[in-house]
C-alpha cells in the first residue's frame, strides 16, 4: 500500500497496466483454486490519501 497526496492522486495511480496484472494474477489464482470463483468475484479498491483518509470503491473495475 502506498499513500497518495490526495484521493484523486490515489485513483489516477491504478493504471490500466496494474488492473490488467491484478486481473491476471486472479486468472491464475482462481485456476488453482478451483470453485472459489463460484459465485462471482468483484476488486474492491482502496484508496488512501497521504492524511489517513480512506475511500473504498466496491467493484471498482467493472466500470473501468
């Protein structure tokens, strides 16, 4: 985890290379851990502001 100045600062630092790589790493975890997936799976994101202040996005990709 990584604070961020702001919580903007914080969105913009997902970038489409990291969502893609956190993508691939559950492609690979959910192949090893049949059934797991069964009922759907979303990414939760938090974003943490260099003040302590936290935002949580739920499914935060689908709209990506």
């Amino acid at each position: 985890m990584k604070a961020r100045p702001s919580l903007r600062d914080a969105a913009h630092a997902l970038t489409p290379r990291q969502q893609a790589r956190i993508m691939a790493a559950a492609e690979i975890w959910l192949a090893r851990n049949p059934g797991h997936g069964a009922a759907g799976m979303r990414f939760d994101v938090l974003l943490v502001a260099a003040d302590g202040t936290i935002r949580r996005i739920a499914d935060a990709f689908r709209g990506w």
